[in-house]
C-alpha cells in the first residue's frame, strides 16, 4: 500500500493497472484482473464511479510525514462500499471476505500475497474523517450523479426509526426508585440528558448472605426519572416503532429522495427530534433546486409550509387530523388581506392576544355586532356575548394546502411518494442499515451516509445504460459465494 498524504503534498494513488502487477503463480499467466467476470457487481461500480476523486478530499486527515505509512483513503472507502453493498454486517467479517475473496481483493488492489489491514484500521479511519467527510463524500458523489443527468426536481422527505446497537431491555434499564421530587433535588442536567448516583441493592454472587447496595451512575431522558438511558450508548433516545409495540433506543433517519429513488440528503439525529426540523438543512445540501416536495402529515407545519412557499417550493404535503378539525370549527370565517377576520354574517373580527407558544392569534367581534347578528343562536352559547376565534398565523398556508389538496395533481403526487419512499427505505435495510452498528451519534452519522453512498450507487447502475441492467447482487456469483462462507 501506499501512503496516504495531506492536501500540501503529493497526492499518491494506488496503482489503477491491475493486469501488470497481479499474477496467481508464475506457471500461471493469466493475471487477476481476468479473474473477475465482466458483468460483476464490483467491475461495473468501478466503471460508473470514480472513486479517486471520490475520496480525494479525505486524503486531508492524513499527514504525509507524521506517523506510520497510512492506507490510503481510496481503499478504505472501496473497503466500506463493498461492506454495505454485500450487507456484510462488521469490520472483522468484512475483512475476513476480502481476505478469501478474489473480486474484492481486485477491487481493493490487493494481491493474492498481500495481507488485509486489520479491522480496527478502518474504525480508526470512521473516527478520522468523521461525520463531514462522510457528508462531504455523499456530495461528491451526488454531484457526479448530477453531471449525468440522473436527478429529478421533484422530491420526497421522510423519516424512519433506526434502532441502536444496544438491548432496550438490557439490565438496569428500570425506571429511577426515587419521587420526581427526590430526583429533581439530585438530578444533574448535561446535555439534554439528566444523570443521578444512585444506592442500589447487588446481590452476592455466591448466592448466599446479605445483599450489599452500592452507588452506580444513571442516565435518563426525562426529568421524572422513568426513561433510562444505556450506558454504552448515552446518545440513543426512546421512541416507538408504532402504535402498540414497545418503545426502543434508537436514532431518526431523516432522507431527501428524488422521484427516481436517489437520496438527495440525509440525516442522523436523535428519536425525539421533530420530523421537520431538519428539512432546511436537507434542502440546503440537495445538489439540484427542488420545486416540487412531497411529504407526509408529520410535515404539516405551519413554519415548514411558510419556508417552502419562501423558497418557491410547491409543497405537497395533507393537512393534519387537527388542522382539519379547527377549520371545520370556523367554517365561514375568512382572512380579509388587511389581516382581520370576517365572520359569515359580514362583521369583523379584530386581533386582540397573541399567543407565541401556539403561535396564534385571538380574533373578537364586538358585543354589538354579536348581539344584533340573526346568526346568533347559531354561532354563539346562551352564556357568550360575542364571537371569539384563535387563528393560526399560518391560516394563509394552510388555506392555500387545503385547496392543493383537492387537486389530481396532488394524489399523484401522494401515490407516487408512498412507493418511492417505501421503497428507499427497504433497501437501506437490506443494505445492513436496518439496525445501527456502532454507538454514539456521530458513528452512527457516518453509517448513514456511507448506506446513502451504496444506495446511490447501485441506483446509478440500475438507470445508466450499462449491460445486464438492473441485476440485483444476489444475481452475481460473488455475492452467492461470500455468503456462503460467513
């Protein structure tokens, strides 16, 4: 191998012709490069991407003279596409492959003499380059995808659950002995995240004598002391899959895809955080202009409707359970353009209170117009002398969605989400992305970038007119034969 450099220096590369240096035997003259069949899954990858300007920019982390002679960036990234694309599920079986596995040996520009690095090089190099070179190489792939024509302007936004790398019903994940006014006393707030050293009983290991109490340190999530959190992984929250299951550990998903399937954006954050919140961000690092958003009720925010009206963005996204209810609350009140509200007979409705928690406003008519009103037994209760009305600030967006909503355009759009969005996230979870392998939240980052990665790649050799179009990777004899021996 050779070593890796930094941006001042020479860039080194590995060696791009195969055929020259790799032979089996010397009674043998066929090279490895005639080993690997001309429809594999790895040729074909090598002849849509270029992986050395691929990871160039990683080559950063590196020094070219302190240190031992480091692999290079390239290599280490080959080694992880072919991780996520076999669905191998960590280092030490990853390794294990390459060794005895002549395609990813040709893949990675090893040679049958030559020895795979160990697998805790590339956990170092995880922590390395961390969560912006691995964003950094989703972009760079991206823009590649783009300069051939492959993305659509019209998107999808969803989120998913991703459950962590640590049992949600491990020992010691009971709820805190203390009252919540016990533990608010003794509680420490760091981080979002409430710690307590607590006394609590152990049992003798020989089964015999008196259980003895000793002080150990808990995590929680709330303020009460009833969400534990696990000690090996203090940056997994709990959420629930659905309704009726049990509530996991785990991290949030969130993934920009196009209409044909490639993810324009993703993001890994915590299980509590909103579903939209980190849209402006994923938008921000879309590689095209998206004029046309799908998404579902979970989206159906007044702040996020105003944001996509602001950057020209047609939002097709339902009106939630409750903002249907409210409208149908005041049906026949309608925004006048100076800002006020008109009720059905005609009278206006003044602003009076501003409630920045709900972010709404509280119309009142007057005592005069309610009482003379021919509409008054139907619009007020015996005991209200006049009309009042709490409005959303966002009442404009959420008029002009409920009339997109009536639209063919609209359920098109809505069908077309649901498959493809469903059908992303399928195959992330057989990519090996269904579960998180590592812990904390920037490893778990960086796995979903580099699933993003593999998911676009195999995407670009499904649309790009390539032979054997559309094989999937169990079709492929190397696939059938790494499976067979892990």
């Amino acid at each position: 191998m050779r070593k890796a450099c930094s941006s001042g220096a020479v860039p080194l590369l590995v060696e791009p012709d195969r055929a020259k240096r790799y032979r089996m035997f010397e009674f043998v003259p066929k090279p490895l490069d005639d080993l690997v069949p001309a429809g594999h899954l790895l040729r074909r990858l090598e002849s849509c991407i270029d992986f050395r300007l691929l990871a160039a920019p990683l080559a950063r982390a590196y020094d070219a003279e302190l240190g031992r002679p480091a692999i290079p960036p390239e290599v280490l990234v080959r080694a992880l596409v072919i991780g996520y694309v076999y669905g191998i599920p960590s280092f030490r079986r990853l390794c294990a492959a390459i060794h005895e596995n002549i395609a990813f040996r040709w893949f990675l520009f090893l040679g049958l003499e030559d020895e795979v690095f160990d697998p805790s090089t590339i956990s170092v190099f995880l922590r390395r380059v961390g969560p912006a070179g691995f964003r950094a190489l989703l972009q760079h792939l991206n823009e590649q995808l783009r300069r051939s024509g492959f993305f659509s302007d019209e998107a999808f936004v969803d989120s998913t659950l991703v459950p962590a790398a640590v049992s949600s019903q491990a020992t010691g994940l009971s709820p805190t002995t203390l009252s919540p006014e016990a533990f608010a006393e003794v509680a420490q707030q760091a981080n979002g995240i409430f710690s307590t050293c607590e006394a609590l009983p152990t049992k003798p290991r020989s089964g015999r004598g008196v259980a003895r109490r000793r002080l150990v340190r808990r995590w929680f999530q709330d303020a009460r002391g009833q969400l534990p959190l696990h000690p090996r992984d203090l940056d997994a929250r709990w959420r629930k899959v659905s309704k009726g299951r049990p509530a996991v550990l785990g991290y949030k998903q969130h993934v920009l895809v196009d209409r044909h399937g490639f993810i324009l954006a993703q993001q890994i954050t915590h299980a509590t955080t909103r579903d939209a919140d980190p849209v402006p961000a994923l938008l921000n690092e879309a590689p095209i202009r998206i004029r046309v958003l799908g998404a579902d009720t979970g989206y159906s925010l007044g702040r996020l409707r105003r944001f996509l009206a602001q950057r020209g963005i047609e939002a097709h996204i339902p009106l939630h359970s409750r903002h249907r209810e409210h409208r149908h609350k005041r049906q026949g009140f309608d925004l006048t353009p100076d800002g006020h509200l008109r009720c059905p007979a005609g009278k206006l409705l003044r602003k009076t209170t501003y409630y920045a928690k709900d972010e709404t406003w509280l119309y009142a008519a007057r005592v005069s117009d309610c009482q003379a009103c021919p509409l008054k037994r139907q619009c007020l209760s015996p005991r209200m002398k006049r009309r009042f009305v709490q409005l959303s600030v966002y009442e404009a967006e959420f008029q002009r969605a409920e009339a997109r909503a009536r639209s063919a355009r609209f359920r098109r759009v809505s069908l077309r989400r649901k498959a493809i969005i469903e059908g992303v996230f399928a195959r992330i979870d057989r990519l090996g992305f269904r579960r998180a392998r590592r812990f904390g939240l920037e490893d778990v980052q960086c796995e979903g970038y580099l699933a993003a990665v593999a998911h676009n790649m195999l995407k670009a050799l499904r649309c790009s007119r390539h032979p054997r179009r559309g094989a999937g990777i169990g079709s492929s004899y190397a696939g059938a034969l790494l499976w067979a021996h892990i």
